[in-house]
C-alpha cells in the first residue's frame, strides 16, 4: 500500500461528498481511503455495464447477436403496427444510447409517477424521432430493454442471470437490485455494491474479462467494449465518446459511470484501476480530481 497516493486527492475533495475510493494496480490494491465504512450503496448508472456484461455474455453463449432486431424478443408488447424505425431497432442500438428517442425515458421521476406497470410495452410505445444509431440520447430505455431481452432468452432476471457467470466467480455474494413492477431486474440503475466489489468488476475488463483462470467475460466483448461505438457531441473529455454501456475517456480509459460519481474507471495503460463510491451532488466534477491528483502517480 502506497500511503501518500492519496494524500492530495484527499485534501482536494474535502468539498465533495465521497465516500470511499480504493486503487488497484498490477492486480494489487495499492492505495485506499474510506470516509465512512465501506458499505453497499446504489451503483446508479454503473449498473449499466454489468447489464453490457450480460449481453456479451449471451451473445458468446449462442443467445443473440448485436444486430437482431428488439421487436422480435417482444412480439407480444410490441405495438400492433411498429413504425418502421422501430422495426429496424437493433440490440447494438440499446447498449449505444441511440435509440432514436428526443427526450430521455424511464429516468428516476419517470419511473415512480407512471400509471404503466409494463415498462417494456411503454418503452416500445414511444416514437422514435430519429432513425436507430444516428441519435445519441442517454436515456434508460435501452438499458432496461437490454436486461428485459436477457430475461426473454433465459427466464432468469439479470441478477439470477449474473449469479454463476460473474457475481459468484468475483466472490460477491448476491446483492440487490431495483426491479420493475413485475420484479425484473432494471438493467439501468439501482444495483447496490460496495467500492471493492466495483473495483474488482474493473479489474476483470483490465484482465480481458479473465478471473482466475476462467473467462468470465468473453474477449472480445472486452475488447469491444473498450473501443469508442458513437459519438455524444459532448465537449467533455469525459463525456465525448460512449461505447456498450461504458463511457470513454482519457488516454485510452473507460469506465462504469453512476449518477452521484460512483466509478470504476478502467486505464490500460497504467494498468490500474480506480473505483469511487461517492454521493456528489455539488458543482465539482470528481473525475477532473482523478485525473489530477491520482492518475499521474500511477
């Protein structure tokens, strides 16, 4: 443990709500710093990738492809007569944001003042404004149609689906996570994990998606998954580049990305991986500290 790797991290943040951060390095934790206890809290939108793990997963079990159409796992809560664009709704179109809404669906807010117990016939149920794959949209529509997809193709939710295949080989024991009205788990927030949990999620995409010795995670959806897949038109160097339910960001990184900054931040060429449990709801932008204060010192 490198006791000084955090030291002006720390005494940079102290205006922000963060709760824990640990880093690993070589495969080896090397610095961490604990504000409060470590405890499970709400991943938010890190939940996204571990619903990306699930679709790379079953695509490399014979399940699906990333250019079968959404309609085709939903005939029975798919519109009478889908839209065109609709039709031509791809699965890669869910894990890339470009669905081809204009206005984000399924939010926090969203969620708890729908009369709609279906979530999947809602989402099915909104216009496409654009054509799917032209228009990047962050939105928890594709996410949470990502998971439903999986429960179609296996009868299991995503936790039940993740248990054997990821959870249990990373040694986490079953954590929770928030479900639609029917008890589905929802692919797009609400899973509750510790920053040890979330930094070994990490570590297995640094390792290839390998886990002591078995591929848990196919290759090539690692490989995949790090590569830019569209452009946001954000400015930001955090924010300008999304892949399969990660974000990119600089020097070759990406990351599980959640609401409040909870991150596991992936850097290939450090070999390292940072993870952050936090609850930042103030101005300050807790991945301009850890490109300062931290990723240099790697």
């Amino acid at each position: 443990m490198d006791a000084n790797l955090l030291n002006d991290f720390v005494e940079n943040t102290k205006n922000i709500t963060i709760n824990n951060v640990l880093v690993l390095k070589d495969g080896e934790k090397i610095a961490a710093y604990n504000w409060e206890p470590e405890i499970r809290q709400n991943q938010y939108s890190v939940s996204k990738s571990f619903t990306s793990s699930a679709i790379g997963i079953a695509i490399e079990e014979g399940l699906l492809t990333l250019d079968d159409t959404v309609i085709e796992f939903f005939p029975d809560e798919a519109p009478d007569n889908p839209s065109e664009r609709l039709q031509r709704l791809k699965v890669r179109h869910l894990l890339t944001m470009s669905v081809g809404h204009a206005e984000p669906h399924l939010m926090a807010e969203q969620r708890y003042t729908t009369d709609e117990m279906d979530w999947v016939r809602l989402s099915l149920s909104i216009p496409l404004d654009y054509e799917p794959g032209t228009h990047f949209l962050y939105s928890n529509v594709g996410p949470y149609l990502a998971g439903m997809i999986i429960k179609r193709l296996t009868g299991s939710n995503l936790l039940e689906y993740l248990m054997p295949r990821l959870f249990e080989p990373l040694g986490i024991w079953l954590p929770t996570w928030e479900t639609d009205p029917f008890g589905n788990s929802f692919g797009s927030g609400g899973l509750m994990l510790k920053v040890s949990e979330i930094a070994k999620f990490g570590q297995l995409y640094l390792q290839g998606g390998e886990w002591e010795g078995k591929q848990l995670i196919p290759r090539r959806w690692v490989e995949e998954v790090s590569k830019t897949q569209i452009l946001t038109g954000a400015d930001s160097p955090y924010n300008a580049e999304y892949s399969y339910l990660f974000w990119k960001g600089p020097n070759g990184s990406y990351r599980a990305d959640g609401k409040y900054g909870q991150y596991s931040i992936i850097m290939p060429d450090k070999n390292a991986v940072v993870a952050i449990n936090s609850f930042n709801t103030g101005g300050e932008n807790i991945l301009d500290h850890v490109w300062e204060y931290i990723y240099p010192k790697l």
